[in-house]
C-alpha cells in the first residue's frame, strides 16, 4: 500500500465522473457485471469454469473480494475506499497477479489482465473504482418471504386459518444464509410457506425462542399450530424439493 496515493486521490473525487460508464466503456469487454455467488462458486470450484466460461471476475465479485481484503473492512468506508480505489489504480496500469484479491482457485482461469495504462486517465480511474466499490448486486425483494414476530404470528395463524413455522438463524450459520438465498427465496418454497404457514425468524444469537423451545443446530425449523403448540421439528438445511416435501407434511400433521 504506496501513502501517497490517498493524498493524490483526495482531490479527485472532485471530479463528478460517472463510474458505471467509465466501466461500461473500459472494463465491461471482459468482467461482466454480475453472477450470483452460487453460481460462481458452481461454475469455478465444481465446473471448472464450463458453466459461464468468464474471462474475468466479474463485478459483484470485485466488489466483494476488495472490500474483505483490503483495508480494514470494518473500518471506516471513506478510508476503506480510498484504499481500494488505490488498489485498483495501480492494478489495472500495472496488474500484477500476485497482489490479486481474488481466490486462487478463480484466477486460475485467467489470463492475466493487460495494462491499460494510457488508455484511461486517472479521473476514470477513481470513478470507476468508487462505483465497483459500492457496487450492490440487485435484491429480490419481490415475493420473498415476509417474516413477523411471534406474537403477530399467532395472530395471523389464527385469523387465517394457518399454522407457524419458526426458523432458527444466526448470524454465523453459513448453511442458514446459503439456504435463505436459495430454498427460501424460491417461489415455488414462497408460496408453499405462505399457503400453510406464518413464517417466523428468530436469530438466537439475539432473542429466545417463544413457547420454550430449545434448538441444538442452525438453521432448525419448528412447525407449531396457530396456538403455539409444537408439533413438528426439522433440523438442517435443505434444497427445494426436500423442503417443499417437508411443508407438504408438516401441513398434514396440524
Ligand atoms: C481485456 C480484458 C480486461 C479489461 C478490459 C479489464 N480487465 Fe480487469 N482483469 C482482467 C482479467 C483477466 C483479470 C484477472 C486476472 C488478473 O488479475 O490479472 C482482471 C483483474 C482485475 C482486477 C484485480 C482482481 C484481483 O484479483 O485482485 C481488478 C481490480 C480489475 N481487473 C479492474 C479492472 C477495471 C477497473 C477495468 C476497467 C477500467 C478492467 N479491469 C478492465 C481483464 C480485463
């Protein structure tokens, strides 16, 4: 990390350029914009890269892998950013792979990136990488899960006729997160869910479980009727047609 870059970037950020068509005209020939996680993880660790043939980490990878490596990610952004934009000024005059922040196993399937030094002036630069840093890959909102407490919970189980369905969560569950992306945010689990059941979400690294219940692992589901009484558990994660099965008989049981 050169010091004095962040004194000579300072000044730039004056400069109102837009980012997003700084990269459009000078980066999008080759790191496309954005692929979901799993669908890079898929594609490079189990694929080999034959799923989506990517000649570069993509945007929301960048993104991503710069904000955890470099500078201090819990630190102060505005700081954080300067260190990034940095980065990025020297790697893409000078890229150099061994100061990558990709995983090895992604930049394997790399040629190394050409200098474009003399073909993009430092104003570019900064802008381009202000906006790979605060780049956010687009959200599904639309028909995901609505999650209440559990009082309201009871309240609308009773006045519709449904059960509840508490997920059990915390912030360091890899398989909860991998499983809301996935199982849950599927329509076809949506539906299903909201169909039959209230959906719950305690975070136990926060808040109790109503009713008494006790949990052992992450994520585990409880199925309980509208007047809160237990009666089904599931441990674990699971992929769509084994959970779609598992509502289809926690629905039979209440
Ligand atoms: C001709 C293709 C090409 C263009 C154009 C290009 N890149 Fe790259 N870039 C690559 C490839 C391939 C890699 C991965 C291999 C490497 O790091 O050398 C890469 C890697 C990077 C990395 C480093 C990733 C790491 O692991 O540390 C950054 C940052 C980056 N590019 C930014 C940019 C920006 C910003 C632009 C536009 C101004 C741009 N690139 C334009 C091909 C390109």
């Amino acid at each position: 990390m050169k010091r004095w870059w962040l004194s000579l970037l300072l000044p730039l950020t004056l400069f109102a350029l837009d980012g997003r068509s700084v990269y459009e005209k000078k980066c999008a020939g080759c790191h496309k914009l954005y692929v979901p996680a799993e669908e890079l993880m898929a594609n490079f660790l189990e694929h080999n890269n034959t799923l989506l043939h990517l000649e570069a980490p993509t945007v929301n990878q960048l993104a991503y892998r710069l904000k955890q490596q470099i500078g201090d990610p819990k630190g102060d952004k505005d700081v954080q950013l300067m260190e990034v934009a940095a980065f990025v000024h020297e790697y893409v005059l000078a890229p150099d792979r061994q100061k990558s922040v990709c995983m090895p196993e992604v930049m394997v399937h790399f040629e190394t990136m050409p200098s474009l030094k003399g073909k993009i002036t430092d104003e570019e630069l900064e802008a381009v990488a202000e906006w790979i840093y605060w780049y956010t890959p687009p959200q599904k909102v639309a028909g995901a899960l609505r999650f209440v407490d559990f009082e309201a919970a009871k309240k609308e189980a009773k006045a519709t006729g449904r059960g509840i369905m508490i997920e059990v969560t915390s912030p360091t569950c890899h398989y909860c997160k991998k499983m809301e992306r996935t199982t849950l945010a599927d329509p076809e689990v949506v539906a299903a869910v909201t169909h039959s059941f209230v959906p719950v979400r305690v975070d136990v690294s926060k808040e109790r479980l109503p009713e008494g219940l006790s949990w052992s692992l992450t994520p585990t589901f409880f199925f309980l009727t509208a007047d809160g009484r237990l009666f089904k558990t599931v441990p674990g994660a699971w992929v769509k047609e084994d959970f779609l099965q598992i509502l289809h008989e926690a629905k039979g049981a209440m």
